[in-house]
C-alpha cells in the first residue's frame, strides 16, 4: 500500500523561497506556451497578448488599475486571515455583501444627494463585508465550524440575494426589464482619479494605501504579532495570554471589511449600478493574489498588478487569437496551481511511503 507523507523541511532554502513567485511565474509560461500550442495558437503572440499588449496603450493602464483595485483590497485583508491561520475563503461573498449594503442609499433614497452620500455609501459597503464576514466568524469561535465550508457556502447566499434584488425589488422601473438597479446619480459615483487623466478610480488609491496600513499593522504593531503568532504557533500564542476567538474575528472582520469597500468601490466607480453579475470572481482570484504577494501586502500590490494585466491579456487573447473565455482562465488556474506547488515544495518534503503489511512497518 502506497501513501503520501508530507513533513516540513527543517531549513528551506531562503533563496528558492525569495525567489518562488518568480518560479511559479515562469512555469506557467511554459505551461500555458504548451496549452496555446495543444490549442493551435502561438504560444509567443499569446503571451505577448497576455503580458505586453496590455501595456501598450493608456487607457489599458486605467483599466490595469481598475481591475487591480479589488484584487489589491481583497487580497490584503485575506492576508490577514491566512497569516492568523484562518482560512477565509468567502470573500467573494463579502464583497458582493458589501456592494450591496453600499448601493441600498442610492437605490433606496435617489433624492438623497449632496457630498455626504459617497462616504456613506463606502461606510456601509465596510460594515456590509464585515456583517457577511461575521457569520463564519461566530460559527467558527462559538461552535468550532469550519471556516472554510461556511464562507464558502455564505458566496452563493449572497451571490442569490443579489439576483434576486435586481430581478425583483430593486429593478429600475425604467430598465426596459433588464436585472439591474437604477443608475446611480453624480454624488453617488466613486469619481476618476484627478491626477491620472482617465477611468482609473479612487478605489485603487483605496487599496494602495489599505496595503501599506495593514503591513504597518502586520510588522509594527502588539496586534500584528499577535496575528502571526496565532499563526505560527498557536499553542505559544495561548500561553501568552493572546485570544484565539478575538484574533478569529479580527482577522475575518478585517477582512471582510476590505472586500465590502472593494465590492462598493466597484460598483460605485466602474459600473455606476447593481448588476446580476458585479464581480468575474475577485474574491476567488485574490486568493492567488495574497500568496503570489507571499502574503505580504506590499508584495500584495505588485501580484494585484500581474493577476490584472493577466485579464486584460486575457481579454485580448479572446479578441487577437479567438480562444475562448475559458481557456483564458485555465491560465489563470496555471499561475495559482504553480504558485501553491512552488511553495509547497520548498517548504515541505514529500515522500511516497509504502505499508508493509507483514511485518506492520514502513519501507
């Protein structure tokens, strides 16, 4: 009988684990120069659409920070959570939660206007994402349910009621019966940022200066050692008086907080309304995110980067090369898949064990 055994390596290589996301980023070049290949397309003017294309123009720079922003947002506070040991894995749901909450004051109240409506929609947006954060949170300190099954299932409650919002509701009595909210007024839209020229909006300097905070926090604050210490050795962590619950909903708080302004941010500043359809799966990519970043969120910010120009090829690979949507995401697929087998790897040692069943031992 064969089984897998996987044990931590007692000194990993600094160098190899320096250098990870750089290797990760390598194999699925050459992974996806196979996959292009397998597909009939060349493999250099795919990439050069992925990677380079992009860059060319500049409103591709714009919409680069456009699709940067959430994946930013979103990604730090998952940092948190994973850095804690806590595996949140809903925040594509915080972030659908948080665009909602953040969209009730237009769509409910469009006569309320003037310069307090845009703070306020972004205030709810947070306590939107963290209200949706909440839920496993409680689960998980007060009846020990795994966070990763209830945050995950909390995306699909979310993604339905935001369905049935804009179907029902909430639909635009002048929409033509199309599922969506009405349009929402000037002072309830996130405007451009005024020293870029262009569609680029005030949720990525959100998500730049979330990052910096929350690596302030990480690495120069009581809070932030608590956090990594939960982490790392939670059993030390107790012995020193820290909290296992409160660190839990710090850290999913926080973090669902991040999402909901991401999720208002976008819909307030790219699509100026409620949609059936808000999100091409931020939550789910900003996982790739926060480890491509090593869980760093200024590492966070320049993987953000490089997962958006990733969709932005991707876009433009549909367009010059013809392939399809999903063949664009299985590149995606790849960048994760490479970047968890990368670290895995270097950090753990896997060996195949073989059961002998005569004599009860391991060969």
């Amino acid at each position: 009988m064969i089984r897998i055994e996987v044990t931590r390596r007692p000194q990993p290589s600094r160098l190899l684990s320096a250098f990870s996301p750089l290797i990760a980023l390598g194999l699925t070049i050459i992974a996806g120069s196979i996959m292009f290949m397998a597909l009939g397309k060349n493999p250099v003017a795919a990439l050069y659409s992925y990677f380079v294309e992009p860059l060319t123009e500049v409103w591709s720079l714009h919409e680069l920070a456009i699709k940067a922003a959430p994946l930013i947002l979103i990604a730090v506070g998952l940092s948190v959570c994973y850095r804690a040991n806590v595996w949140n894995i809903g925040a594509e749901g915080q972030f659908t939660f948080g665009a909602i909450f953040g969209s009730a004051l237009p769509v409910l109240l469009p006569g309320f206007q003037g310069p307090l409506v845009l703070p306020l929609m972004l205030l709810c947006g947070v306590v939107g994402g963290m209200a949706w954060a909440f839920i496993p949170a409680v689960l998980k300190v007060r009846f020990g349910t795994n966070e990763i099954l209830t945050s995950l299932m909390l995306v699909y409650v979310a993604g339905l009621f935001l369905d049935w919002l804009v179907r029902g509701p909430w639909r635009s009595p002048e929409g033509f019966n199309f599922p969506e909210t009405i349009r929402f007024h000037e002072d309830a839209v996130l405007p451009a940022i005024w020293f870029a020229s262009g569609r680029a909006h005030w949720g990525f300097v959100f998500a730049i200066v979330a990052a910096v905070a929350v690596w302030f926090l990480l690495e120069r604050t009581l809070k932030g050692f608590e956090i990594r210490m939960m982490g790392q050795s939670p059993r030390a962590a107790r012995f020193a008086g820290f909290s296992s619950g409160k660190v839990v909903f710090f850290a999913l708080l926080l973090s669902g907080g991040l999402a909901g302004l991401a999720g208002i941010s976008e819909v307030s500043g790219a699509i100026g309304q409620l949609r059936p359809v808000i999100s091409p799966g931020y939550g789910f990519a900003a996982i790739i995110v926060a480890f491509l970043g090593r869980l760093n969120p200024l590492g966070i910010i320049a993987a953000g980067l490089v997962l958006a120009l990733s969709y932005l090829g991707g876009e433009a690979a549909q367009i010059s090369l013809g392939i399809s949507d999903k063949a664009a995401r299985v590149f995606q697929g790849l960048l994760l898949f490479f970047v968890l087998a990368s670290d895995t790897l270097i950090h753990y040692r896997v060996r195949l064990m073989r059961t002998v069943k005569a004599g009860g031992g391991d060969a």
